[in-house]
C-alpha cells in the first residue's frame, strides 16, 4: 500500500508557479534533519474558478521534483473531492481527501445503525482509553445518536474509497476522510465512534480531520482557547492510537489539521503534543502561496504592484460576491478595508505591510488579507498579464513562497530553537 510519510504538509498552488518554491522549503527543512513531505492539493472548486485541470497540478510537482532533485516522499492530493467530482482527479492524483461533510447529521438506516450497535458492544460504558485521565461514559442511547449522526457519512466515505480504489487500484491511494467542515467538534467517544466505522467500512484511511473547536478562518491566525485546543489535539490523538489498536487502521494513520492557512499560535501546541504519542501530522496551509505571490509582485514595483493593488480594488467591487463561498470561514470588517483608491496610491512598503502575515507589523491588517485570500480568482481572469508577472518576477516571488512556509510554519512546527537558530539559505 502507498503509505503516507509521518510528516506532510498540505500546499496549494493556484496558479502552478510556486512547486518548486514550496519545494525548497521542505529541502530546507530536510538539511535540518526533518523530513516532511509536500503534498499539492487543490480542489474541484478551485480548478473551476482557475479553468485549469488536475493534471496541471502534477506536472507542476513533477517538475519541481526533477529540478530540485527531490528523492522524498510527495503526492498530489484531490482535494475535498466528492463522487460526483472525483473522476478527473484519479490519474493525476495519489492522495484523496474524501469530503462527506454534506451527510453528517443524515441519519443512516434504522438497521444499519442497529447492526453497529451490535458488532460494537465495547463502545458503550467505561471507555478507558491511554493517556486520557478520566474515562468516559457512555449509554447505548449515547452511542445510538453518535452512530444516527456520523454513520452515513462514514458510509459515504466508503463508496467513495471503493470507487477510487476500483479504478485506481487500492495500492495506490492514500486515504484521507475529512469531517471537519462542522458546525460543532467531534468528542472523543464520537471520534472513536466514527474511527470504529471507518474500520467496519474497511477503509485504509491514513489521515483524519476533525472539527476543531475555535475559528479556522481563512488566511489568518487562530481564534478560540487555546487550552481547549490543546485539550482536544491531545484526545484526538489518543483516541486514535487507541482506534488503530483495537480496530486494525493502518499504523500510521494520524491526525490532519485542515488550517485555512496561517494558524501560528497553535503551532507551539503542536510540536509539543506529537511526541507524547509519536505522532505524525498532516497540516494543510494551502492558500498562504497565492497571496505570497501577490506580496512578491508587489515588491517587486511598477507594474507588477500596480496589478496587485487593481485585483484589491476589484476585489472591493466584488465583497459580496467573493466572500459567500467562504462565509463561515471568515471573518471581515468592512470598517477596516481601505478603498481601492487609496491602495492604488501605496507603495511597496505599504502594500506588503498590509498583507503580509508578520502580526507585529503597524500596518498589518488582517480583514484585507482575508479579502485577498479568496480573491484568487480576480487574478486568474487577468490570464497571461498575471502569470507573465509571475514569471518575469519569479525570483522575489520563488523567495517569498519559500520564506513563508520555511520560517513562519516549518520551522515553528517541527524544529528545536537549537536547530532553527542555524541559518539557512531561502534562495
């Protein structure tokens, strides 16, 4: 079975310019003795608004791989697919996001649920699971609800796997299933219970991605308790431990953190919980690429900063329009969004200060970063003027891709201060 590394990293290249930029920062990353895998991702939705097809995304990491001499693991994800979108992603693709968000709270038959509740008596009680210092308990009514609420969905999953597998070939798949685009977290008797399905369904599911609580909106840092975090990250990962020795998952199946990019401060949390478990880690980070290239085009000066502050001026033309596939995933304060007129008139300096994700900068503004982070496709219908920038300033951009996801997520999430404070070229 194609077998996922312990470490990945979920990166999306809207426009198929910056693989071998991402890229150099696993390399980075690699020189310090830490290996983690990239894996491009992008999904039905965005491939529609771009017009572009998935197999643009392999030939991109393809391409990276040979230049940079990449001789570790990579994959090319089909993100957040569904059975009515999967088909145009099998043979570009050897990581699957299966999303079944949209069953979730569909109840499944009467009879399926009650075969569950048959084959699992083990659910229902004291559920003492390792390194989680008081057990549960649970009722059959309890564990009858999570199974009404999560057991179509995990169905679904399965129908899903199958189809893939059947045309793909199971040995060459990596399984991911998402349930994290919820409105409520997933407990650890519900996660168990969802894990104990998936096993059922016989699905080799290497990766999981569960609800969190807080917000994971688009772009921008995490917004929530951070204690609670850290409680749930470490019972997700005993439960999962858990799950795999009593069901029979695959080893090394491990938690993924779908971010919305850039969520800093539960980076800390992170590297220290994996080690109490020996825990892998998926993390996705997708869109932060795209907005590093409209920061390194406008470093960049004269017209390339120039179609950078027009995309904002129509991005603000168009608020309504961009935002409402990403409601629940962002959180914009109109109040706070400059005109496109007055952006027209700033500098380089001014620009990046804005958009750049460096928190403890003045100019720092985090609803027009979020405004940009979904404004992608303004500059995919700029066609050849935009990627002809790309490619004329490919160097500041290449650097900006590559800085970002070396300094402010790679080295934060898997390297000591030992390591990190020797210094490392991002060219």
């Amino acid at each position: 079975m194609l077998t996922l590394e312990k470490f990945s990293l979920g990166v999306g290249d809207r426009f198929a310019h910056q693989a071998k930029a991402q890229l150099r920062a696993c390399q980075l990353l690699s020189e310090k003795g830490v290996d983690v895998a990239p894996v491009w991702n992008k999904s039905h939705r965005e491939h529609s608004f771009i017009g572009s097809e998935p197999g643009s995304v392999l030939a991109a990491a393809q391409q990276a791989v040979e230049t940079l001499n990449w001789k570790k693991g990579w994959h090319v994800d089909a993100d957040h697919i569904r059975l009515e979108t999967v088909d145009r992603f099998i043979p570009a693709s050897d990581f699957f996001t299966l999303d079944v968000a949209d069953s979730i709270g569909k109840p499944a038959s009467p009879d399926a649920v009650e075969d569950f509740l048959g084959r699992h008596p083990e659910l229902i009680g004291a559920l003492e699971i390792p390194q989680i210092q008081s057990p549960f308990h649970t009722t059959r009514e309890q564990v009858r609800k999570i199974a009404e609420k999560f057991l179509l969905a995990v169905q679904d999953a399965g129908k899903l796997y199958r189809h893939i597998a059947e045309k793909k070939g199971a040995d060459n798949l990596i399984a991911e299933i998402s349930m994290d685009e919820t409105d409520t977290p997933q407990t650890p008797p519900e996660l168990l219970v969802i894990l104990a399905a998936i096993a059922d369904e016989g699905i080799p599911v290497q990766t999981i991605a569960p609800k969190f609580t807080g917000r994971f909106n688009k772009g921008v840092d995490y917004e929530g308790d951070l204690v609670q975090f850290e409680k749930e990250f470490h019972e997700d990962l005993a439960v999962i431990a858990f799950a795999v020795a009593r069901y029979g998952l695959p080893a090394n199946l491990k938690l993924s953190v779908h971010s919305g990019s850039d969520k800093f401060s539960l980076y800390p949390i992170i590297r220290r919980t994996l080690p109490k478990f020996g825990a892998g880690l998926h993390i996705k980070t997708a869109g932060t690429t795209w907005l590093e290239e409209l920061i390194g085009l406008a470093e960049a000066g004269g017209p390339a900063l120039a179609l950078a502050t027009e995309i904002y001026a129509e991005a603000m033309e168009h608020v309504e329009e961009l935002t409402a596939p990403y409601a629940s995933v962002i959180d914009i304060d109109r109040s706070k969004l400059p005109s496109g007129v007055e952006v027209a008139a700033w500098s380089s300096a001014q620009f990046t200060g804005a958009l750049r994700h460096d928190q403890s900068h003045p100019l720092f503004n985090p609803s027009l970063r979020q405004l940009l982070h979904v404004a992608f496709k303004l500059a995919a219908k700029k066609g050849a003027r935009y990627l002809d920038l790309l490619k004329a300033n490919e160097e500041i951009v290449g650097r900006n891709v590559t800085a970002n996801l070396y300094e402010r997520h790679l080295i934060p999430l898997f390297l000591e201060r030992a390591q990190a404070s020797q210094p490392a070229a991002v060219c």
